[in-house]
C-alpha cells in the first residue's frame, strides 16, 4: 500500500483487511486495553482542542489529493511498450486521483493514504509536501530546547 497508486488495488486491500482484522476500526483497538474511567472524556476534551488545526490540515491534504498528477517521465517509464501516445491519453494518464474520487468536501478515501489503518499520511508527503522546492525545516534542536 506504500508505494501504490492505484485507486482500485488501494481500496480492495484496505477492505478486505478491515473485514479480517476484528475490529471495526483503529480507534476500536486502541481503546482495548485501557482501564481508565475518564479515558474517553480526557481524549474527547483533548480532541477539540486539536479539531481546528486538523480541519485545515485534511482541507490542504484534500485539495492537493484532487489535485495530484503524475509527471510524464512516470507515464512514459509505466507505457515503455506504448510507442505512441496522444495528447488526450497522456493527459488522462497524469490524472491519479482527481475530483471523480477525492471530494472537494468530507472525508479522504482512507485507502488512499498507503497505510492499512489510515492513521498516517506520511506514505503520501510526496503528493502534499507544502513547498516541495523549497528546503525541508529541521527544528529537532529547537524543539529539544524547550
């Protein structure tokens, strides 16, 4: 699920994983072995505390998902055997996700993210990297300072 692209293969996997694994979803099995009364109450006040900056972050993640095309380079290297492509069918081939299966509001297609439980989107920071041209910030340091 890292690497692929694949819309179709993405979701197959993801679902068939769900229906074997036992629980329903990731939260359902993290929540299993803890004991404390005020668990869910401490997470749900924690919850809205984070909800806005989440909010803005899925929009980014949702928007760039939309989107997203692949460079020709990957086209020409997956249709080596293909001698000749039009306009229209490289055009189409950019075209990884698009509008048709990211919408412009609600939830990303948990398949999508490359990871089995969706709880990480580090599999796709080559598609929503903010400043893809510009040097990636180091603030361990900075961070381990405080």
């Amino acid at each position: 699920m890292k690497k692929s692209r694949n819309y179709d293969e993405l979701r197959h996997v993801w679902e068939e994983w769900r229906l074997s694994s036992g629980f329903d979803n990731m939260g359902e099995m993290w929540l299993y072995p803890y004991e404390s009364l005020t668990f869910k109450s401490d997470m749900k006040r924690l919850w809205l505390q984070l909800k806005p900056l989440y909010e803005q972050l899925h929009a980014y993640v949702r928007r760039r998902l939309r989107e997203v095309r692949v460079s020709e380079a990957y086209v020409r290297r997956r249709l080596k055997e293909v001698r000749v492509i039009d306009a229209y069918v490289r055009r189409r081939l950019k075209e990884v996700y698009g509008q048709d299966k990211v919408s412009r509001r609600g939830a990303i297609p948990a398949h999508l993210l490359g990871n089995m439980w969706a709880q990480s989107w580090s599999n796709i920071y080559d598609i929503v990297q903010p400043y893809p041209n510009k040097p990636s910030l180091d603030v361990t340091q900075f961070m381990q300072a405080q």
